[in-house]
C-alpha cells in the first residue's frame, strides 16, 4: 500500500492513476469530504481525510504503508513543519521507501516556496529512510488555467517576460516517473530533475498553442498588480499571493529551464512535448 499525501490535488490524482495502471493499492491523504469523489474516480483503495498540520493525523495516514508519495499543498506556509512531522511518524512506522516531490531548482531562495522545500530535502537526508526525491519543472497543464483566453481571444497572457525560458513538463510523464520509482528497484537515494524536452520562451509557447489550435495566438505580458488583483478576488491568501510574485519575479529575470535527459532516460521513451500536449487537449475538447 502506498501512501499519497494532498491527493486531491492535480498532482496527487495524476500519481494515484499511474499507480492504478500498475495494479498498485494507494491510500488517498485528503483535507475535505468533497474531495472524496475525485480521489476515487482517480483510482485510491483507501481514503483518510484529515488536516495535513497534524500529527495525528499523518500517524494514522502511514499506518500500514509501505511507501510514502509526499505532495505539500500548494505554497503551503509550513511545508517544512509538515515534511519534519512526516519524516518523523514514517521513520516510527518503518516506511520502506520516502519520495518527495519537490522541484526544480529548490536552492533558489528568490523563490520562497523553492527554498522550503530544499529545506525539507534536508531533512530527508537524515531522517534514515530510503528516499527518492523528484524535482520537476513547471506543468504543461498549468496552460490550461489561460485556455479560454487563448481559444477565445487568441491570447496567452503570463506575468512575466516573454523571452522566459520553461522547460515545461507533462504532468502525466512526472507521474508516470512517480510511479517507476515507487514500483521498481534502483531508485533509493536518487535526485531526479524532471524538465520537459524544449526550452521554450513565452513567445515560442504561443506560437506552437496557434499552430496546434489553428488561429494565431499572441503573447502579452499581464502587469503584475493586475494579476495581484485577480488573485486577491479568487480568494488566494496573501502568503500565496505574495510567494508567486517572487516567482513570477524569478521568472522574469531568468527563466525556469532544465535538460530533459534525466526525464528520458527514466521513461524509456522521448518526453512529451508541447505541441502533442496542445493536440491532445484540442482533440478532447
């Protein structure tokens, strides 16, 4: 049985039906009763629902497990308290693997929540349980939150520079990979860096987003309080708000890129790449 914590999340679904794929049993670390619904229609045998801070609530979670998939909730203020209290309850429960899903790049301290997560790293090195941690790079699927403006208006906008560089990546590969390294020998004590195969910048990703749904699609550069001021209506806390607007500021200066052989080698085929990514989403509508 296999552990996956914030399991609700985009993240954690992905893993939890790459695990399924495989015939592997997971137990779903959920915060809310409505989430219960999309974790089982991803695939978990077991729920527990529970906030993530407590820990109580993570020694029940690993009762029985025999590995452990950590996702912190997004920008999450305590991740490194949550990664100590985890590592602690899973050493008492004799976890035989711990992977982690960190980032890339966490030892950028302009970007906060980069930084709590080498952090928790950190702790994982001594904690004396098998690890594995996996630092991918941004999502592809990330795309999919300007979709409607890109279709309808035939415009990408992002806070940040158009010549920023991503290697995004296919959430579906990371998963993929989550699963390799929870099912197979030889990943003990392994940091994978998990970039997608093309260092695009933001005007390349509107290009290729045109190409692929068949009207032109131009960058533009959203001002920053702009973005501030949508995300103060969605709801996002500050904390939230003011973390992403380092990273937007990271971005911006330097772009968030890596090299995708790691990626590759662990998938035994060529990453995805943008384009069959903006192809598949077009074709399911």
């Amino acid at each position: 049985m296999i552990l996956v914590t914030g399991a609700a999340g985009k993240t954690g679904r992905a893993v939890i039906r790459a695990l399924a794929r495989r015939g592997v049993y997971t137990r779903a670390l959920i915060h809310r009763e409505a989430q219960i619904a999309v974790v089982q229609k991803a695939g978990a045998t077991e729920i527990i629902m529970g906030d993530m801070t407590d820990p109580d609530v993570l020694a029940r979670a690993v009762e029985g497990i025999d590995a452990v998939y950590h996702i912190c909730p997004n920008m999450h203020p305590e991740e490194e308290k949550i990664g100590a209290n985890l590592l602690e309850v899973a050493h008492v429960a004799k976890v035989q693997h711990f992977v982690y899903h960190s980032v890339l790049h966490p030892q950028t301290e302009d970007m906060p929540h980069h930084w709590h997560k080498l952090r928790v790293e950190e702790r994982i090195f001594k904690s004396g349980l098998p690890f594995t941690i996996l630092q991918p790079a941004a999502y592809m699927q990330n795309l999919l939150a300007y979709w409607p403006e890109i279709v309808g208006e035939g415009v990408y906008r992002v806070p940040y520079s158009g010549e920023a560089r991503m290697s995004l990546v296919d959430l579906d590969d990371v998963a993929e990979v989550a699963a390799i390294v929870l099912t197979e020998p030889g990943h003990v004590g392994a940091i994978y860096e998990l970039a997608g195969p093309e260092p695009l910048t933001q005007y390349d990703i509107a290009n290729i987003l045109g190409e692929v749904i068949g009207q032109r699609v131009r960058f533009e550069m959203l001002p920053l309080e702009q973005w501030e001021h949508t995300a103060l209506q969605r709801g996002l806390s500050e904390y939230a708000i003011e973390t992403l607007k380092h990273m937007f500021r990271y971005y911006d200066a330097y772009g968030f890129w890596g090299n995708a052989n790691v990626l590759k080698w662990l998938l035994g085929r060529e990453p995805t790449r943008l384009a069959d990514f903006v192809r598949k989403v077009r074709d399911e509508g």
